[in-house]
C-alpha cells in the first residue's frame, strides 16, 4: 500500500492505543490490515464488509479512525465517510481505494475524509504513517488540495461526466467540493434528508465511485491535470 508522504510526527505515541474500525468486503484484507494494526500497537475493536452493518457498529463501538474501503457491495466508503462527518464528527477516516493518486484525491474531497490510502502491497509502513499522522491531526487533504479539486470540478463544463449531471446535482456536487455535510447541503438547497442522500449517490455514481460489482469506469478525463 502506498499514500502520500506526510510530516512526521511522534504526539500520536501519547494517545496510544488507538481505536480502529475497517471496514472493507474483502476479508482477506480485513484479516491482514488487522494483523498488522495490532501488531503496531492499534486496537482494532471492530470489522465489517457492510457499509449498512458498519453504520451501526461505528456508533456503539465509537473507535478514533476507520479505514474505509472506496467501494462495497452496498454502498460507498465515501457515502459512510460522510454520514460519519454528520453523525460522529469526532471520528477520523481514511479512504482504502483502489483508484489511482488522482481518483483518491477526489475521494477523499468529496468524502471529507482526512487522508487516503491506496491498496499498494509491500508498503505497510506507509500505512501505519498515514495512520499515526491522521491520529496526530496531520492531514494530506489541506485546504489548498480541498480547493484545487473543488475549481477542477467545474473547470470543464463540458466535460460528459459534467454534462450527465442535473442542474440540482450540479449544486449538490458543488457544496460538497466546498465541504459540507449532507444535513448542511439539505439546509443550504432545502431538501430532505433523504433527497440529498439519493442526490449524493448519483453524483458518486457519475464521477466514477461505484458500490462493488459495477464495471470499473473511464477515468474522468482531464481530472488531475487541472490541478497543476
């Protein structure tokens, strides 16, 4: 596994041990990310391949982060990452994908995620820094990287993932580049809670992030170019 290099960091050695929650419908993954974890001194106090069955677990077991796989059979790590934002602010999460450097990005923007951790083997270490530095309150995803993707977003309008989209959608993906949560979105467009949770899984759906078992899309043309 891979992410992006982070200031070290030792205050997260005070806080030890740390809470962790993984969720991810590989379980060949969950066992070796919770191996590894305890063997580097993390609690890991709980497990799931659901994200419905995860939403549940999070709030009774109440660990500090939650490593969260981008795509499940039910849902979206992005789509849990954010109902936490809402429902459990205090807790922290990474987003486990697949995609490449540039497709996480956005998943972690969009999700409000404190970092990302791409699914590279060979590269536990960067893994546990990337825990250690979101423990510490050390993020990847600053503000200059949250705004960037944000003017990316709209950079092209004409772009066919853009164009896809509904007007109302077009706002909904707007206000969640700028960071806010679902009941904040609901609050600025005047929609149920509901209606922006169906209006959020659209949007994730046409930029590319799809629950398991859909075919893996196109990536979005000229994404990552447009923040350099």
């Amino acid at each position: 596994m891979n992410t992006p290099a982070a200031p070290p960091d030792e205050s997260w050695s005070a806080i030890l041990p740390l809470r962790v929650f993984i969720l991810t419908d590989h379980e060949m993954v969950r066992k070796g990310l919770g191996d590894l974890l305890e063997h580097f001194g993390f609690d890991v106090v709980g497990e799931s391949g659901s994200a419905a069955e995860a939403r549940r677990l999070i709030h009774v077991l109440q660990p500090d982060i939650v490593v969260l796989d981008d795509r499940l059979p039910d849902g979206t790590g992005i789509e849990v990452c954010r109902d936490l934002r809402s429902t459990a602010p205090e807790v922290r999460c990474l987003i486990l994908t697949g995609w490449d450097e540039q497709h996480a990005v956005r998943a972690a923007v969009l999700a409000g995620a404190s970092g990302y951790v791409l699914k590279r083997i060979g590269d536990s270490d960067a893994l546990i820094n990337c825990i250690r530095s979101t423990a510490a309150g050390i993020s990847p995803i600053g503000p200059g990287v949250r705004e960037r993707v944000a003017e990316s977003l709209y950079a092209t309008a004409s772009a066919p993932w853009l164009k896809a989209m509904t007007r109302t959608e077009r706002n909904v993906l707007a206000l969640m580049a700028r960071g806010l949560t679902n009941p904040q979105i609901g609050q600025e467009m005047v929609l149920p809670d509901a209606a922006v949770a169906t209006h959020v899984s659209s949007v994730l759906h046409k930029l590319g992030f799809r629950r398991r078992g859909h075919l893996i899309p196109a990536p979005i043309p000229r994404a990552w170019e447009l923040l350099h």
